[in-house]
C-alpha cells in the first residue's frame, strides 16, 4: 500500500487523538454525578493515552514524510460543556468505534513498516481494549449506534 494511504489513516487517527471528545471533555470537564466518578477516572486515564498515541503517530508521520494536518474540533463540542457524563457516554463509545476502524484501517496500510504496523496494533488493541470498558459503563450503549 501507498504511504499517501497510510499518511491519511494517520492522519485521521491523530485528529481522533487530539480533537475528539474525550480530549475535549478532559480539557471543559463535564458535569459529573458521584454515581460517575469511577468512569470518569476512567476516562481521564484514556485521555492520557490518547496523548502517548498523538506522540507515536506524528513519529510515524515523520517516518514516512507526510505532513501532520490541522485539525479542529466539531462544531458541536461547543453545546456540550453543561452536558453530564452519563448523557455523553453513548458518544463517546460512538466515538471510540470510529477510532478502532481508522485504527484498522492503518494497520491494514502498513504492511511495508513493520515496526510501524506493530505500534498500531498496539494502538488498535488499546482502543479495542477502550471499547469493551466504555460498554460496560451505565447507559454507554444508549444511543450510541
């Protein structure tokens, strides 16, 4: 496969990284109920993760000279800084789903890096990992399709 193709998927996932949800939540703190507070160490620890991963795939971008691509956060985010946990929960797995295919999706383009296909197969067994726990959470898969 093309580095362009796998510039992309990295690209895609680093935007996933540091401008999903879960990194917004981290930065606005959401509205959480005692019920939540385990989930929401939870979440504060994947966050942290997500920030290791953004690390790892801008080295993967320089390896394979392809430039990193702004990102933004969705417009939406902005309407969700009063949002309580339990309601953004569904997002969230939506969200994390979303990283596991585009996480697959690179590992599926890196077969001419090795070292590179293992970090992401990493990557893909960490938000893999994510989703199975972001299941189990109260009311996570409530609207999440």
């Amino acid at each position: 496969m093309s580095d362009a193709l796998l510039g992309d998927d990295l690209n895609e996932l680093m935007a996933m990284e540091t401008h999903g949800l879960l990194t917004f939540l981290e930065a606005s703190t959401p509205y959480v109920t005692p019920a939540m507070l385990k989930a929401w160490a939870g979440l504060k620890a994947m966050a942290a993760g997500a920030a290791q991963r953004a690390a790892k795939i801008t080295a993967m971008l320089q390896v394979i000279e392809a430039p990193v691509r702004a990102a933004s956060f969705e417009t939406d985010v902005a309407s969700l800084h009063y949002a309580s946990l339990e309601k953004l929960l569904p997002r969230l797995a939506k969200e994390n789903r979303q990283q596991v295919e585009a996480a697959q999706r690179a590992v599926d383009h890196a077969s001419e890096h090795p070292e590179m296909r293992a970090t992401l197969e990493a990557m893909l067994a960490e938000h893999r990992k994510q989703q199975a726990w972001l299941e189990k959470q109260p009311g996570a898969g409530a609207g999440a399709s």
